[in-house]
C-alpha cells in the first residue's frame, strides 16, 4: 500500500476499525470468544478471577483477527483456526503478562496490569499457565502442523525478550538491532499466526508461506507504529504515559534514526540527556523534538508504510476476495490506528 | 520395598548414590550432558552467562537418569531418549528458577539463584526461554508423543503451582489436597518423563504406562521426603534453611498429619503460634517437636516408603535387568537421600 494509497478513503471509513475488519468472519469471532473464556475454566479459583480481570481489560484481539481472516482467505473458518487463533491470543497474552511483571507496568490498556492487581508471582504463574494452557489445546486438538509453527515462535520470542534486557539502556543500538529485536517479540508470532491461519483454511503450501511472510510483515508494521506512539501518543488514548520505553531503556527507531541524523553536537547533547534521566524532568519535550526535528518519525512512518506495502504485496493470490480487503484494511489499521 | 527391605543393605552400598544408579547408562548419561549444554547456545550473551551458572549449580540430573534408565529397561538409548531427558530436564530447570522468584529465594544447593545473581526479570525470562526450548527441541525432533506427555505435564505443572499460591497459609489444608499438589507440581512431570523414556526404549503401550506410574509414585514419594527435609534437615547438606517452607505458607505433610494427631489444646497451640508466625523468632524448635511427637514425620516415612513399594511394584516386567536394578535403586535413593 503506497501512502497515496493510504490517503484514498475507502468509503465510508476513512481509517478502518478492527471492528470492519472483523465483518467476514464476525461469527467465527464470537466462536473464538467463547474457546477463549473456556480456557480459563479450571478448578483454580485464581485462574478464573484472572481470566475475568483480563476479560475486562479486553485486548484488540489483532492476532486472532488475523488468524480467522488468513483462514477465510482460503476457505471456511474451522474448529482448527478457531482453536489456532485461541492459542496465539493466549502465548501473545502470557507474553505481555510477563512483559508487564518485568517492566513493573502498573497499567495496561487502562486497567490494573496483573503484576499489579495481584502480585509479581500470580503473574509469573498464570503466565505460564496460559504459554501451557496454549500447548496443550493444541497437542489435544492433535494440531501438529500450528504446533511446529508455534513451538518456534515462542522460543524466538523468548529470545527477543532476553535480547532487548541485553540492550537495555544501549544507546548505540543500530537500526538491524533494534529490527532483529521487534522481528522477534512481536512479529514472528503474528507470522507463525497468519500461517496456521492459512494452513487451517486448507491453504496450499505456497500460500501459507505468503501467509507468513504477510503476518511477518504487518508485525513488523504494527511494532513500529506501536514504538511511534511512545513518543507521540496521548496516555488518555494509549492507556499508558508516553516516554516509558526510553523510561525502560528501551532504544527505538525515531531515536536510533535521528541519532544517526543528528548533527554531533545535538548528538552528544542528546545522549547526555538521556544518560543523566533527565527526560523524566521536565525535558522530555527535548526528545520529541529531536526525534521529529531529526527525522526519526518521519523515518519510523516511512519504514512502516514500506512494510505494508510489502505486506500487501503478498495478499495477490488470496482467493476469497472479502478476507483479501479485510486483510487489506488489517495492514492500513496496524500504521494508522491511534492506539 | 518394605521397611524391611530398606534396611537390607545391597552390598556393597548401603544407600545408593547417583552415581552408582547411573552405572548402567553412563555412556549415554555423558551424551545427555553434552545435548544439556547445547541448549544454552545462543547469541543472547545472557543465555550463555546463566547456562554456565546452572551448570556450576549443578542439579543431580534425578530427572534425566530415570528417563535414561527407562529407555535401557526396554532397549537401547537413542537419541530420542537423549533428548527426552533433556526437555524434561529444562521444563524442571524453568520451574525451579520461576519458583525461586516467586519465592524469592536466594540460594539453591548452595549458589545464587537466577532471581539473586541477576534480577527477576531474567529469571522470569529464562525461565520462558527454557520452556520453550524444550518444546522447540521436541517438534525439531518430530517428537510428538513425547510433546503430548509433556505439554499436559507442563500444564498440570503450572495449575499446582497455581493452587499453591492460592493455598498459602492455609493452615486448614488436607492431605489429600496437599497430595493434589504434589501430584501436579512434581509427580506428573517425573511419570511423564518415565513413559517417553520407555516409549523411546521401544517399551510395548502398557510398559510406558506402567513407567508412568512407577514415575508418578516415585514423585510423590521424593516430594514428600523433600518436604520432610524442611523440618528434620541441615542447611550445610540442603543447601537450604530449614522451616523455609513454613516461613513462604506451605503447609505440608508432616504438619498436616500432626495437627489431626494431636489433642485439641497442643493444635490450637501450634495453629496460633504459626499464625503469628512465632516460629521465625526462637519457636522454630517447637514446631519440630510438634511435627515428631505427634507423628507426623513417621507418618510422612511411612507414606513414602508405601509409594516406593508402589513404584517398584511397577518394574516387574522390565525386560533388561541392569536397568530394573537401577530403577529399584533410584526408589531407594528417593525416600533415602539425605538432600
């Protein structure tokens, strides 16, 4: 999708909802509903008032949304893709459980992060609930085709998420560091997602492969978009205070790109200031503008255009032409969204 | 085993070590360690840093040597019995260094823990990262049996812990609940690990089940006598404090038979002064008198020399003599062991 492409309205929404988006498989999402809350149904009383909490603070559901619709692009959404998207909401869910435990984020999507509702252990042990709960709905639904996607997705996540502690703080980090790092965390599962998503819908191989490369993609995309909000966005909106990756020492792209722009002295100024915190008093409108001024959002918008376009690219062959465009709106959703 | 068979020492030694258990798979007992340290190869430098660390802080390998054993009952030890004793490995690895953060402990068998040495965000994250690497080894290795046994195993794992937590400081608890837990938070990991040994010997569909249950038996049975170390152990050997588990509101069996034992007053005694958590300042003492005089460590003996009977009742018809004979050994070495 070209940002000429971007701007077209496609009328009457000008920037799609994941609700549009959901309309082709608006039934499978309410069956998709239902499996999920049956996970939490276990004799542990804890598990439930946790799946309750979480019902509340209820996600985009973004990654299941993207399984039934990569399913739907290749025929009729199954028990395999509704069980499919089940478990890539419950691995991405253990993984923010976990993110949040490690980050001590207090809040999430406006609601009391479970690290903080309960305690860092609930939240070390439901998220290995739910990475297990996961597993096992797959290996009995015998579903070893999502098992072989989705086994390596997990352990190339965990493999992001020690790799960004590794970089906390690094200030140097180059652009291929910082893409290796969001490849891992978030876009690979979406990749993993996509796939199995085109695999249940009875996809041939070279259109699960395309599948993946789009969920690859579009991750990429989403994450990027998802780092541009720190340094843009609005908590009223967000749900959580801007600033609180570099707070975390996380480095991302609109500040690895106008470091690189920068001129050495406004360089050297700005790693002074992050180096000494003193984005936490009073100059954090410093660091937006010199990741605007320096061309790193600009840079960060592009790169994401450039990944939906690439993204799209890949829908050519998609059969069934309501899931291609709600596909489509996916990639436009995931560089506009406001949150 | 009876009583009396315990005390019948096997000579030359009186109680078996590890290390003459492992006399009939030592060759592959070497492999295992060369696959284990593969695990940790990574380009995440962390990985490498807390592998070396786990390796220093070595384990005694309970776990793997069953597997192993399990497969020489009923063949030879190929590669799948490597791995398998590897994956079951790291899911117990991962287990315990989330559990010593959600404990907060500081040492295991005498060395940091991950939680101490580095932070909690890495254990949390290893923790993840060990998880999934043994389901990535799995579906690498087109082990899917082995992934049934061990993706519920994992699940009942995290459920117990689960229900643990919620039954902290339940001072009311009963046994059969306290066996519940032990059941799903070591029994059914050690039985799944037994029955892929036995499936990748080659063993027939009822010997893996009957390994199984040897496993399951000896789990409960090594659980117990783990617990038991809590009130009759010595930190020099255990590596450990005693009473550490009555400090984190674990209630187990010795206390739990005890407070049915004992006479209203001594109960109501002991119910208070845990309560008041009198047992940190100078009461400690009493409350081993309590577990001894009212029968509650005997009654913990006797249940585990039971599930040991149990156990070997279940190696009949192992075909390879050496590894019986091993697999006996590890029973007694179970309810026998000094830490």
């Amino acid at each position: 999708m070209t940002r000429a492409a971007l701007n077209r309205s496609r009328a009457p929404v000008e920037e799609p909802t994941l609700e549009t988006i959901r309309v082709p498989i608006a039934d499978a999402f309410e069956q998709f509903q239902a499996r999920w809350d049956d996970a939490f149904l276990c004799d542990v009383h804890l598990v439930g008032a946790v799946g309750a909490h979480l019902h509340r603070a209820f996600g985009k559901r973004f990654r299941p949304t993207l399984v039934l619709l990569a399913a739907k692009a290749f025929g009729a959404v199954d028990e395999e893709a509704l069980l499919g998207a089940v478990v890539v909401e419950l691995i991405h869910t253990a993984t923010l459980i976990h993110d949040d435990s490690v980050d001590k984020s207090l809040v999430r999507r406006g609601l009391p992060t479970v690290n903080s509702a309960w305690s860092n252990d609930v939240a070390i042990l439901m998220g290995d609930y739910l990475y297990s709960k996961a597993f096992s709905i797959l290996v009995r639904a015998r579903m070893y085709g999502a098992m072989d996607l989705l086994a390596e997705a997990t352990h190339r996540m965990s493999q992001g998420e020690l790799r960004q502690i590794e970089q906390r703080n690094r200030i140097d980090l180059t652009e291929a560091q910082y893409m290796r790092v969001i490849e891992e965390k978030t876009a690979c599962l979406i990749a993993a997602g996509c796939e199995l998503g085109a695999m249940a819908g009875g996809g041939a191989s070279e259109s699960q492969l395309a599948l993946g490369r789009f969920g690859g993609a579009v991750g990429l995309a989403f994450q990027i978009t998802d780092d541009l909000f720190d340094y843009l966005g609005a908590e009223s909106v967000m749900g959580k205070a801007m600033g609180s990756d570099l707070e975390g020492g996380k480095i991302t792209l609109p500040l690895i790109n106008s470091l690189r722009n920068a001129p050495e002295r406004d360089r050297r100024a700005m790693v002074d200031l992050i180096k000494n915190r003193e984005f936490r008093n009073g100059h954090w409108s410093d660091v937006v503008r010199f990741v605007t001024e320096y061309g790193g959002v600009a840079y960060s918008q592009a790169r994401s255009l450039e990944l939906a376009d690439q993204a799209e690219s890949e829908l050519k062959h998609v059969p069934d032409r309501d899931a291609r465009e709600a596909l489509r709106d996916a990639v436009h959703y995931a560089v506009t969204r406001h949150r």
